[in-house]
C-alpha cells in the first residue's frame, strides 16, 4: 500500500521514516472511533470553543 501525500512529506524530513512507519501512522490517523468530531461550518470561534469546552470533565 503506498501513500503518495505522505511519502511526499516524508522526503522532506531530515529524519525519514520507513515505509512501515508511514503505513503505522496512516493507520493511526484514520481511524474513525479515535476523538470527537465536531462540525465547526457557519459557526462562530467562540460556539466552536464553548462546543469543545463542554467535552471537557468538570471537577
């Protein structure tokens, strides 16, 4: 499996990583249960801040 954008990137890097590491990270990042998505169009930065403020555990 390649991943052109990545590889790309990776070219960049002073320190490039392996084709299985970019294959790890892919892996990682697109998985779809991992954070919470929130829908920031036609919002204002404060609706957005206060959406992400109510994730948060009040102690």
């Amino acid at each position: 499996m390649r991943f052109s954008i990545l590889d790309i990137r990776n070219k960049t890097r002073k320190k490039a990583l392996s084709q299985k590491a970019i294959e790890e990270v892919h892996e990682l990042v697109s998985r779809p249960d991992i954070g919470i998505k929130i829908e920031t169009s036609n919002k204002s930065k404060k609706q957005i801040l206060d959406e992400i403020k109510s994730y948060i555990p009040k102690k």
